[in-house]
C-alpha cells in the first residue's frame, strides 16, 4: 500500500512538472508572437498602411458584425486581424441576433506562433511569415 502511495504521488508530481513546462513554453511562445505584432504595427503605420474598422465575421455566412476594433486584417476571408496596439483577434464567431443589432464586443486572443496549427493540411502558416504577406500587400488587401 505504502509503495502504491509513493508511485502516484510520484506521478502526481511529474505531472504538475509537466504542465508547468507547457504553460512555461506557451507563455514564451505567446511572448515572442506578441512582439512580432508589435513590430508589425509599427512597421504597418511607417508603410502608410492605415488601420481600418473591422468587423466579425458570421462562420458559414457572408455576414459580419461591427466591433469595437480598429486596426489591420491577417487573413484575407478577415477570421484573424490585429488592433492598432498589437492585440490579436479572432474574428469567427456564430450568428447573433444581438450582435447583428447592437454589433458585438471581441476579446483579443494569445496569439500564436504558429496560425491555423491542427487545422487542415496546408491552412497553417507561421505567424511571422503571415505578417510579411500582409505587409507586402500594402494597401491592396481585400
């Protein structure tokens, strides 16, 4: 019994280790993703690129909603942009009688290194070299 105790205390622990590692790497990861918006910004508003009003889109529809965000769009189909102080956001969101009315508040997000990472093949892209595309599209981005 006393050896059963000790091998799932044991466990125990090298699990909370584990964890503690992830959220240690998640919140680097986050970190260095965060300074790369950052720099994107500032690099954005040098180019002339300025930021524009977004809006969220409705998954699986062509509508959208007004937010409360200004700023640029990462992708072109605007599921992921970026607010003038660096912030990430994801704009997919589901249908909302009330936001269609009033148009809806939106949490910026972590942002990852790595975007669309466990989505289909092909749709992942790493958030820097995201960035560059946008950049590179100036104000021709639609």
């Amino acid at each position: 019994m006393e050896n059963e105790t000790s091998w799932r205390d044991r466990r125990r622990e090298a699990a909370a280790e584990q964890a503690a590692a992830l959220d240690r790497r998640r919140a680097q990861e986050t970190a260095k993703a965060r300074d790369l918006l950052l720099e994107f910004v500032a690099q954005a508003k040098a180019a002339g690129i300025e930021p524009q009003p977004l809006r969220a889109q409705v998954v699986g529809s062509g509508a959208s909603y007004r937010t409360n965000l200004v700023g640029w769009y990462l992708k072109r189909n605007k599921s992921l942009a970026v607010d003038a102080e660096g912030n990430f956001y994801l704009l997919g969101v589901q249908s909302s009688l009330k936001a269609r009315l009033s148009g809806l508040q939106v949490e910026p997000s972590d942002p990852p290194l790595t975007v669309g990472l466990g989505a289909r093949d092909g749709e992942s892209m790493p958030l820097k070299e995201l960035l560059r595309l946008r950049l590179e599209a100036g104000r021709d981005w639609s």
